[in-house]
C-alpha cells in the first residue's frame, strides 16, 4: 500500500463526515492544537 | 472507553481528540450519545480516510485470535460491544491511533496489530507533550 504515513511524515488532509452530516476536513482539526485522530474498528 | 477516563489529562496537554468511525454518521451520533462521548465524533463511510492512514482489513488471527477471546467475552457480558451491530460495518476494518502537530505533521503512528492491541494513554500523552516541548507546535 503506498498510502502509509509514517513519524514526520504530512498527514493526510481527509473529508470526514460530522455529526450533522456535513463534509469536514480533519485539517481543520489539527491547525489550532495538536490531534489525536482515533481511528475505531466500528462505531458500537 | 479508556480516552474517556483519560479526558482532563488530554485536555491538560492542550489536545484535541476525534474518533473516526465506519459507516453513516446517524451511527456516530448514537454511539457517541449513548456513551457520553465528551470528544468530536467523526465517520468515514467511504473508508478513504482509514486506506490514507494506512489502516488495512484485518486477518482473522487478528480478529479473531485466541488472545481476543477472553476480551470478546467480558465485552459480551458487559454489553460494551453490541455484536448486531457489527452486520452493517466492515468488521475487518482495523482501528489505530494518530498524533498530528500543528503543521500536519504526523508525531504518532500506531495500527493495530489486533483488534485489542490499543496504545496505552500514557504513550499518546508522551508524543503530545513532546510536541510541546519541541517549541514550534
């Protein structure tokens, strides 16, 4: 798989969808303070 | 959820969590509402976002692997994990863990290698605080 950012490498800017259903870009969640991105196995 | 119980001391080192979760977001909301899940709940029903972090379908070894059973079960019986609800998700879909800086740079990487292997708090913590210290983020 190309497509596995490791330490020091850009974080990949995703579109996610919000709780009201709109499109956000996890970008926007990282530039203000640093990230935690937790990815689940499933929701439940 | 052990972020949760962790949440004051991520807070404390200036961070922001988000979960990313598999399928509709009318699914986050539920999950997140019935849990009082204090942090942004997210969902990528696409799955693109878990394949741009690398996140692979799992093996059954690593689903299903005789170190999970024992968790499967306490799970069940603690009705932290719904199995019916697993029918609608990729149940193959592994979980993991990012640290991003400031400048969208990736401080912590952690994919599971099963689906029980979960970094500890203190390990997230310490790449946070990391950041800090580095002065720039």
């Amino acid at each position: 798989m190309a497509n596995r950012p490791r330490v020091g490498d850009p974080a990949p800017d995703v579109t996610l969808t919000n709780r009201n259903g709109r499109h956000v870009r996890l970008a926007a969640r990282w530039r203000r303070k640093p990230l935690v991105a937790v990815f689940l196995c499933h929701f439940g | 959820m052990q972020l949760r119980d962790d949440h004051a001391r991520f807070e404390e080192a200036g961070a922001t969590i988000s979960l990313i979760g598999l399928g509709p977001h009318t699914r986050a909301l539920v999950f997140c509402d019935e849990r009082h899940v204090p942090f942004e709940c997210l969902s990528d029903p696409s799955q693109d976002a878990y394949r741009a972090y690398g996140l692979d379908r799992g093996s059954n070894r690593q689903l299903f692997g005789p170190q999970l059973i024992l968790r499967y079960a306490k799970a069940l019986l603690t009705k932290d994990v719904e199995v019916a609800k697993l029918s609608g998700d990729d149940y193959r879909q592994m979980p993991g863990v990012f640290v991003i800086d400031r400048g969208g740079i990736v401080r912590y990487a952690h994919r599971n290698t099963d689906v029980a292997d979960n970094p500890p708090n203190d390990e997230l913590l310490d790449a946070i605080r990391s950041i800090r210290r580095s002065g720039r983020r």
